[in-house]
C-alpha cells in the first residue's frame, strides 16, 4: 500500500496500491468497504492475477489507482485496509491522509510515562518480551535500563529455575517526532553517554553504576 488520498467531497477515496505488473497480470483491480465499527472503515482491496504462475512473466510490481466511496466522511474515522495498514486524515496533508505507525495513529508524546518509554523501546528496536526500569527523565532526557530474558525455557523460579537476562542501558533525546535513541551504554556515572551527546544533564546520569556482565 502506498499511500490513500481524499476528494474534497471527504467521502471519495482513492487507493495507491502494488500490484504484479506485465501484460494480462492484474485483473480486475477493485476496492470496496467491507465493514464499519468503532470509528473504523474498514476496506478491502482485490485483484485476480497470474503472479504465482512462473512462466506468466508477471516477475515484478508496479503502482495502480483504485477507488471507493466511503458510506461516511472520512472526517473522524481512521481508514484500515486489508485489515493491515491504518490511515487518518488528523495531522495530514491534504488530500493524502496520513499513515498509522507501530504505536497507532496518535502515539504518546514524550515525556515520563509508562506509553512514552513504550514508545522509546520500539525506538531502541528491542525483541519481545523487553521489559524497561526508568532510570532517569526529565521529559527532554531519558535513561531506561532494558532487559531481555534469556537462556531455556524452565519453568517456575520458584521451583529452582534461574532466570538470565541481557540487560542494556539507554539514553535519549526527546525530539518533535519522538524519543531519539542517543546510543548504549554500560559505564558508570555520565562517561557513556556524554560521548554520545555533551549536553545530556549529568544529573541524570551521575549516580548510574557499572552494568554488571
């Protein structure tokens, strides 16, 4: 999906999607409202082709426009397509509307709260089941130690399994768009992190002690 744009009637919407391209690869290129609920409107796109065929010759993409009439405005309703990606006209540029991230259409600001570190971990690409201890912030600074379990699967602690972590410590910077990742760093007090950004507050960082390895 490349991207949806709106008439000025905000009812007429039109699609930019992939789809196989080469001579007779895409049929019947259409998109169609498939349900609606809790503010969402919910549209599927189909298309008939040849592309899983290896002799067809349809080996690559190329863009297509479709449209649709929406039943509603799209004003005040968030667009989800092929019950994958989520578009809203709120903080777009007309006439495209504006895609939905990881963190949803209206991620939290930054700031120190539990949805805006959510947000600084998907920032600092850490796997599942990542959990974060806020070491310092001040609403334009951020230290999270994150730490990831690791080792077999065991069971219960409490019957003798011992549990193992990967821990990391990170810093960041808030910015208009985000928490940015400055970088990691295990050292004590500000050393690590005043490599990354001299102007980090040392006091947020002083009283940091070495990660243990």
């Amino acid at each position: 999906m490349n991207g949806l744009s709106i008439a000025a009637d905000d009812r007429t919407l039109q699609l930019d999607v992939q789809v196989p391209a080469g001579t007779d690869c895409t049929r019947g290129l259409k998109a169609a409202v498939d349900t609606m609920e809790n503010g969402v409107i919910y549209v599927k796109v189909t298309f008939e082709t040849r592309s899983m065929d290896r002799d067809s010759g349809c080996t690559h993409d190329e863009r297509a426009l479709t449209t649709v009439r929406l039943p509603v405005s799209v004003v005040g309703h968030r667009v989800m397509v092929n019950s994958s990606d989520v578009f809203t006209l709120s903080g777009a540029t007309r006439p495209a509307l504006r895609k939905c991230g990881k963190l949803g259409c209206d991620p939290a600001p930054t700031g120190c709260t539990s949805d805006s570190y959510q947000q600084a971990m998907l920032v600092s690409d850490t796997p599942q089941h990542t959990y974060w201890d806020d070491l310092g912030c001040d609403g334009h600074w951020l230290i999270l130690q994150l730490s990831t379990r690791m080792g077999p699967v065991c069971g219960d602690v409490s019957s003798g399994c011992k549990e193992s972590a990967l821990t990391t410590r990170w810093f960041f910077r808030a910015t208009p768009d985000g928490w940015h990742a400055l970088g990691a760093s295990g050292a004590a007090g500000c050393a690590g992190v005043l490599r990354m950004s001299p102007a980090f507050p040392e006091a947020l960082c002083r009283h940091l002690p070495a990660l243990k390895r």
